[in-house]
C-alpha cells in the first residue's frame, strides 16, 4: 500500500506540474528525492546523555535510526577535537519520506508558533528547500516531559530539479503552506 501523499503526488502533482511547465516525457517531472534531518549539537561533546536523547528524538520523528555525526578536523577555539561528536542525521528515502513528510505538513507545521507560512525564496539556486525548526517539541511523536534539552534541527527537502520555480509548484503542490508574497506596490 503506498502512503498517501505518494498517491496524491502521482494523481494530481504530476499532471499539474506537466501542465504548468509543459512537460512531454514523465521522466522530466520533478519529485522529491529525499529529506535529509540534521541537528546540530554543539554541546554533545561535554553531554553525552544529551546526544543519546537526540539519536532516540530524531529516530522517533523520522522512523528511521540516525547516524551520529563527527568533528571533521580539530578547533582548538571551540575545544573540539578530530572525532568528537557534533550532530545527529538522518536521510528518509522511498514510503518513508513520504509518511514523513505528511506527518510534517499535517500535523507539526500547525503546531508551530506564530506560524505565517514558509518562505517561497528560501530556495538554493538548484531546487531545494532547507526549513529550520527551533524546537523539537512540534512533533506529536517527542514525549516532552522526557526532554533533555530544547534544540533545533533543519530539513531539507532535496528535488529532481535543478530550478527554484519547479521546487516551489513542487512543494506547494504537495501541500506546503507557503506564504502568499505580497507585491510592491509603487
């Protein structure tokens, strides 16, 4: 049985997209590859209770296990040292990422605060879209009295396309609530 969203992407994004940009060949056709989540955690290299509450919190959200991310090379500024670990990720493919991504846009988008819609220019130049969260408690799935510490994390949702335009008809599509840019009025 395929999720949902999946079903929605191939009965009415396809044919909209083709539509809007005149697609012949539905190779052409944009679609989401991935969504890759990344929390960053600076402090994991003193607490590292801290970083196994982060790998349990990321794995509950994303349903997926996340790997453990490690300092690169030594900063002697940041008391950091090759090795250490610094952050948590996980990249959802295939049913995964679209379950995921209707839990997202269903059920945590509406609980974030002073919620006014995403960005439509926050795009890369190459057709993705990178949101970043500032709490982790948005998501139904995070037991909050078993939080050790409120942190953020960014998603990015990585496309086919190489064009900012067809990411947004993309994600818009698919159910993101973008905000309705105002024009200037001269």
């Amino acid at each position: 049985m395929q999720p949902r969203l999946r079903q929605h992407y191939d009965s009415q994004v396809v044919p909209k997209l083709a539509e809007t940009f005149g697609f012949e060949n539905s190779m052409q056709i944009p679609k989401i590859e991935k969504v890759v989540i990344n929390v960053g955690l600076g402090d994991a290299k003193d607490d590292p209770k801290l970083l196994d509450s982060v790998v349990k919190e990321v794995a509950r959200i994303s349903g997926q296990r996340p790997v453990v991310t490690r300092a690169r090379k030594s900063v002697s500024n940041f008391n950091l040292r090759d090795g250490m670990p610094i952050g948590v990720k996980v990249t959802l493919r295939g049913d995964r990422m679209y379950e995921f991504l209707d839990r997202f846009i269903s059920t945590a988008v509406p609980r974030i605060r002073d919620f006014r819609g995403f960005n439509g220019r926050a795009f890369d130049g190459r057709g993705n879209y990178t949101v970043g969260i500032r709490e982790q408690m948005i998501f139904p799935e995070i037991d909050y009295d078993a939080i050790v510490r409120v942190h953020g994390m960014d998603i990015t949702f990585v496309t086919t396309t190489n064009r900012d335009d067809e990411g947004l008809v993309l994600l818009r599509e698919m159910g993101f609530p973008f905000r309705e840019e105002t024009p200037v009025v001269v």
